[in-house]
C-alpha cells in the first residue's frame, strides 16, 4: 500500500509459512551492503513467500509476496539468523572469486553456517 511504499516494510519476527516448491525457485546474483562492493552470488531463493509476522502496533499478519520482493524478505531475513549471502557459496570452489583476505575471514565458520 502507499504508507509501506512511503515509510517502508516493518516485520517483526518474521516467519515463512510458505515457500515455493523446489521447482519453481529463481535463480538470482545478489550483492549485499555488508559484503564488499564488487562481491556477487549466484543463488537459489524460492519465487514465491508468505511471511507471518507483527506490525509495529503488535498485529499479526499474513503477507505474500513474489518475485524480487519475495527474494529480498528471504535475504534479510536470513540476516537476522546471521546468514549471509557467502554462505550460500563454496569457498572451496576455485570458480568463486573471493579475495585472500575475505576467505580468512569467512572460512572459520562458514561451514556451520552454510544452508
């Protein structure tokens, strides 16, 4: 609606009660404002989400969504279970361009991270 277009989207505790089936998922490059700038992922997220969560007020809702919407819902909501788009991604894989320094970085725990 127009207030959420003018204040934005607030969800709070946000939880997926429907995912797309596997055969209907996107594919999609991601960056991400905590990564570096030149950092991109290629990953699978579900095309279609709906999302049970509170407003601000404390009303529970039901919201749809689809497409580049539903992809960024699952995107930050993964980073309030501290997951970030590196973690969909095989550091091992000699394909994926990470920098020394951010390999270091991420390698200690990016195996029990990664899902």
């Amino acid at each position: 609606n127009d207030d959420q277009k003018k204040d934005g989207l607030f969800l709070v505790n946000p939880r997926f009660v429907f995912r797309s089936a596997e055969a209907d998922m996107l594919c999609w490059e991601e960056k991400c404002l905590v990564m570096p700038p030149t950092f991109t992922a290629t990953l699978l997220r579900d095309r279609r989400v709906v999302v049970e969560a509170e407003t601000l007020d404390g009303t529970t809702r039901l919201l749809d969504f689809d497409g580049e919407l539903a992809r960024a819902v699952q995107h930050e909501c993964q980073h309030d279970e501290g997951i970030l788009i590196v973690d969909h991604i095989d550091l091992n894989d000699s394909s994926v361009v990470v920098s020394d320094a951010m390999r270091r970085i991420e390698q200690e725990y990016h195996d029990e991270r990664q899902r």
